[in-house]
C-alpha cells in the first residue's frame, strides 16, 4: 500500500508543542478537534512497550476545552450528562459521557471543576463547544462558553510519579486519582491532574498559555532524561488492553448512551434536569437491542482496521468491530465491538469476517478474562 501524506495547513490548527514533536522525529500523525494528533515516533509496538516500562511525554494539545462559566454553570453541565455533577468537588475530576435530547452520545469528556462556578469539558474529537453554547443561548442560561488557551501536556508511564517529583516535588505523589492542582513550572501556571489515556499511570499537565509551551515541554523533557523519557501518543494496544474506548471509533452520535457501557458513569435517577432522560427512561422500559462489547480474536496479529468489520453468529450478521490491535500480553487480537444483545455475553462464540475471510471471535468482559 502506497504511503499517504498528510499535507499540514494553517487550516490545521499549531499545538504549542509541535515543534518539539517534530525535532523528536514523528512518523504520522492523525486530525483531531481540527488539531494535529501524534499517533507514531517509530511503531506501535514498540512505543507500547517502552511506555509500559518507562515514561513518555505526549502532546494531546488536540485534547480541548470547553470552559463554561458563570452562575449557571453548574445547570448547564447537569443538563448535558447523565452523571450526577453536584457532587464532584473543586480540584476533581469525573468522566461524564454527554448525551443529546435523542440519548445519543455527543461525548465521552473528564470535566474538570476549578471552582463553584466554573468548569473545564476536556473533549474527544467533535463539537462540543457549538452544542453546549448553542443549549446555553436557547435557554437564555447565564454562563459563558468558550474554548479557553488550555492544551494537556500528558506525562505517562510507571516513572511518571518519579519524573514530576523530580519536578516539582514529592508532594505530587500523593495526589488521588482523578484530581488535580493548580501550580506552576517553568514560570507558567498549568493544572496538574493525576489522569490520562492510559493505564499505566501519570499526569496531565494543562498549560494555560500557548506561548509557554516548548519551556514547559522542555522542563518536563530535562527531568525525565534519568528515566529514559521519550516522546509517545495514546497507544492502541496498550488503551485496548486497559480498554478505554475511543469517541469516533468504538461509539458515535449513532449509539444510545445507554448502549456504550458506560453504566458506573451515570447517575439516571439524579435529581438535576438531564437533556436524555426521557429517552433514557423509554429505552430502559424497551431494553436496549445493541451493546458495546470486547472481542477476543485468538491467533496470528490482524491488519489494521480503516472499516468496521462485520461480526456473525451462524453466518448472519449481529454487528461490528472497530477498534483493533494485537496484545503481547494476551497473545490475541482485542476489539470493541458494538453486538446485537442477544449476543452480548462473556464467553459467546461468534466469527469475524477480514477482507472476506472469518475467524473464531469470542466475547470477553472488561477485564479480557471470561
């Protein structure tokens, strides 16, 4: 297959660290919130196996904010999610998936509370900025929504702790899960968060001015020169191993919220106002027909998935794959796959069908054990 340039433009908006990205000699990159995502340094292989044993530093600048602010801020974000936000505390964060008026995903974002009022939506890749302020106009809500000059720099790996205690202090070992605090290095004032799309442990820096961003990626890359740090992306084997989903390729706007597994994340009988109650209520009175699932494909390592790939029981069709990638510590294929119900089960046999050809799937749980 003939390499496929990806031609960059002023049109593709500069991340504040591309340039350090760049010098760090990057293969390919992916479009992401019409930003540039790096995907890889040298394969995905090897970039999985140094960050399960290292630390790297990613650029997802393309990972954007939406802040809304104001006295009605926290009416605004309830509205958007079946997560119950009231609780979540100043210097937390929570995974919320957002849903339309239809139930339709729209988003799988961290929210971030940096005061009573005043909250980061950190995105996948879609629009979420238009929608949230589209809703704040039509209700006449008083907030202001905006995409603030914040871009994560991600510190990942099991030497990360080491690495930012170099930094900053030891302090930022005790930082929980899932919160964050507001600190300074290089001169620059970031958010520092204990998360990331990964599982192997590490931060996310959110620089809030774009000017300062080489010297924040600089201090970070010095400290990390005694833990082998490199330069590294969201990696595929190692997100589907932990099996973090990916907005875009494993759910779309296409896909109830209730159909995504994201049951642990919501809060359906919550006493804030949601946008998807009503149909969240009638699609669990209906029950759902389809279920967001993992696949275990034993065997030699498949090609790369560009479509979704069919799945089938007896020969027909009971739904589709997407994500995919080969796991050394499975020594199997893993995939999401969006199945029929019926189906939806740990321990199902089913096929998968590649460029015409079938081999033995079988349906795991969230763990890849049973």
């Amino acid at each position: 297959m003939n390499p496929v340039e990806l031609v960059l433009s002023p049109r593709l908006r500069v991340t504040p660290f591309e340039a350090r990205v760049r010098e760090q000699g990057i293969k390919s990159y992916t479009v992401y919130n019409r930003m540039v995502l790096p995907v890889n340094y040298t394969d995905t292989l090897d970039e999985y196996q140094h960050l399960c044993a290292n630390v790297q530093v990613w650029d997802v600048a393309a990972e954007r904010q939406v802040e809304v602010v104001g006295p009605d801020a926290l009416e605004l974000v309830e509205l958007i999610t079946p997560r119950h936000i009231a609780p979540c505390e100043v210097g937390q964060c929570v995974y919320a998936p957002l849903a339309d008026q239809d139930g339709l995903v729209v988003n799988d974002p961290i929210i971030l509370r940096l005061a009573q009022d005043r909250f980061w939506i950190s995105i996948a890749d879609s629009d979420v900025l238009l929608w949230v302020k589209g809703i704040a106009y039509g209700r006449g809500m008083e907030v202001k929504v905006f995409e603030p000059d914040v871009s994560p720099l991600a510190v990942q790996g099991p030497k990360a702790d080491d690495l930012m205690a170099d930094l900053l202090g030891e302090h930022v070992r005790d930082i929980r899960f899932f919160r964050f605090i507001e600190t300074n290095i290089a001169g620059t004032d970031v958010v520092l968060a204990r998360s990331g799309w990964s599982g192997q442990g590490g931060f996310e820096i959110y620089l809030q001015n774009s000017a300062d961003g080489l010297a924040l990626w600089d201090a970070v890359w010095a400290a990390g020169q005694k833990y082998q740090v490199r330069a590294g992306s969201p990696n595929l084997i190692e997100r589907l191993e932990t099996g973090l989903k990916s907005y875009g390729s494993d759910m779309t706007h296409d896909d109830h919220v209730l159909e995504c597994g994201f049951e642990r994340y919501m809060h359906l009988d919550k006493p804030a106002a949601y946008m998807a109650r009503e149909s969240v209520q009638a699609l669990q009175q209906q029950g759902v027909k389809k279920r967001l699932c993992h696949l275990m494909v034993p065997g030699n390592p498949l090609p790369g998935l560009r479509e979704r790939w069919p799945v089938l029981e007896n020969g027909s069709v009971v739904g589709f794959a997407s994500s995919c990638a080969y796991s050394p510590k499975h020594e199997a294929n893993l995939l999401f796959a969006m199945l029929s119900v019926n189906v939806a089960k740990p321990g199902t046999s089913l096929e998968l069908e590649v460029s015409g050809n079938r081999c033995d799937a079988i349906v795991k749980d969230d763990r890849w054990k049973s």
